[in-house]
C-alpha cells in the first residue's frame, strides 16, 4: 500500500517533512503565554485506532474537564452538516472510477469493494473522489473488532463534561480540497490500496504506523510519510500547510475567548510549518504534556 492512507490516519494529509526538533515525546502540549488567561490545550490524533489499545489520558481528561470548548477538526456533532456535505463527496462532472481506471484496473478494484471491503456500496463509492472512498477502507487495516478513532474518544469526554464541540473547519471544504488532486492520481493511489491488499501488505505498513502513535513519537511518525511514494508532494501547501495557517490565525481568537483543547490529526503538530512551530512564532510557549494512554495517571496538572 502506498502511503496516502496513512496520510488520511493521521490528518487528512500527513505529515511535514521538516523535524520535529522536540525532545518531548508526546500528542499532547500545553499553551499558554502570549496574554491568555488561562492555558489552552493541543492534541494529536489518529482517525482509527484498537479500542483496547488506547485510552484518554488523565492528562487530556483533566484538560477538557477544566476547558470552555473542545475543538475538533470537524464539528462531528453535527448530523447536518455531515449529512449535507454527502453530495460533495462525489467527483464533478458525473466522473466515475470506470472513467479513471482500465477496464481491467476497475474489474479488480470493484471485485474488491464488492466482496464487503467497503462500508458503503460500490455503486455509490464509484463516484466518491477516490480518496475518500479509499479512507472508508481504514477500518479493514486493522486487525482487531472495535476500531475506533480518538476523536470519538475526546467528543465522549467533552459530552460527559457538558462541553460545547464545534469545528475548526466544515466538511463541505474538506471534501472540496480533494478536487485539487487529479481524480486520474487519485484512482491510481485506490488501486495501489487494492493490490497491496492482494499482497498482503497494507497491515503491516498500518501496524508501523499506529506503533509509531501509541509511542506518541510525532519525528516517527513523519518519517514514515516522508517520502513522496504516492506522488503527493506537490499538494502539500493545499492540504496541509495552508490549513495549518488559517487554523492557527483562527486559534488566536478563539483561545483569547477562553481555554480550549484542540484535537486535530497528530500530523498537523510537528515540523517547520506545523501548528507547535506556527503557534510558538506567534508569540505562545507550547509545552509538552505527560500523556499515558495506555495506564492510568496518577498525575494532576
């Protein structure tokens, strides 16, 4: 399997290329500085994830517990919107995989999906843009029956503690960064997903990756989606970079309005132009946080 998957686990693209440059070892980081009256809170995530392999922190627990909101990538609270931003998800133009694929490429990659790899049917994923029907194969990647993403994890906690969730972003303009990818490329990547599947393959690189989370190692991380395997490179400043940006223009306010926790794909921490990075040159202290999430803590903060 190429890497474009393990992009989409860990943000919606990936990762920076640039280091890390932290000795802390850690998804969670406290921030504070910068005239704010009280801190706020930055997480990493991953979109899928064994249940029984992971768990809050008291750390993070204790983080949304003392916050005003909790902000996600997505409002994921709201059905509406998600419901709406269902006709996005198809190509324009009436495109269809048969139009991206050879007659044999698309024989093979509908034969996979119609054996149950997917969790929506082929003739509705046939004209998804083809990475997104492609993250709807993330839970096959892992070998376990309670696959979950942490972000479900955070929004359970928040509710419990009566805290607002909202969004950094709307899903109607996720699905609309994807249309700055060729379909033609983006096929090609779905087809790639299949064929390592044949292989054999694609658990292995998923495993690496989620070893590379649980050890809360954001340099690893990076490093396994650094190279340019699956052709992506060229879209980095439309997927990821520029997204970094509005969102750290944005946390400005919102974190001057009161204390937040920040839960976005642990792929938007690290590097150069990362959120830690962007953040710190604005003016706050990003520090990083004990964040156990195999045991349980004993520590406060």
């Amino acid at each position: 399997m190429r890497k474009f998957l393990l992009w989409i686990a860990t943000g919606l693209i990936g990762l920076s290329a640039a280091a890390q440059g932290e000795k802390d070892q850690t998804l969670l980081w406290k921030i504070s500085g910068n005239g704010l009256a009280k801190p706020s809170y930055l997480f990493g995530t991953i979109h899928m994830i064994c249940g029984d392999d992971i768990q809050l922190s008291d750390s993070l627990r204790s983080a949304i517990r003392r916050s005003d909101d909790v902000y996600l990538e997505l409002d994921m609270d709201n059905m509406f919107e998600l419901m709406g931003a269902m006709t996005k998800m198809k190509m324009n133009g009436d495109t269809t995989l048969a139009d991206l694929l050879t007659p044999a490429e698309y024989a093979k990659v509908k034969a996979f999906f119609s054996k149950g790899a997917g969790l929506l049917p082929f003739n509705m994923l046939e004209t998804f843009k083809p990475l997104l029907a492609a993250s709807t194969l993330m839970q096959n990647a892992i070998n376990c029956d309670n696959a979950i993403a942490m972000e479900q994890l955070v929004m359970k906690e928040a509710k419990y503690h009566d805290k607002s969730i909202k969004g950094l972003e709307t899903m109607a303009f996720q699905m609309s960064i994807f249309d700055s990818i060729p379909y033609t490329l983006q096929a090609k990547q779905l087809l790639e997903y299949v064929e390592s599947d044949a292989k054999g393959t694609k658990n292995k690189e998923f495993e690496t990756m989620v070893n590379a989370y649980r050890s809360q190692d954001l340099k690893k991380l990076e490093a396994i989606t650094l190279s340019d395997e699956a052709g992506m490179k060229q879209f980095t400043d439309i997927l990821l970079y520029n997204r970094n940006a509005r969102w750290a223009a944005k946390l400005q306010r919102i974190m001057g309005e009161g204390s937040v926790v920040i839960a976005v794909g642990a792929g938007h921490l690290p590097g150069d132009r990362g959120l830690i990075t962007l953040l710190r040159k604005m003016g706050y202290t990003l520090r990083g946080v004990q964040n156990n999430m195999v045991k349980k803590e004993s520590k406060e903060l």
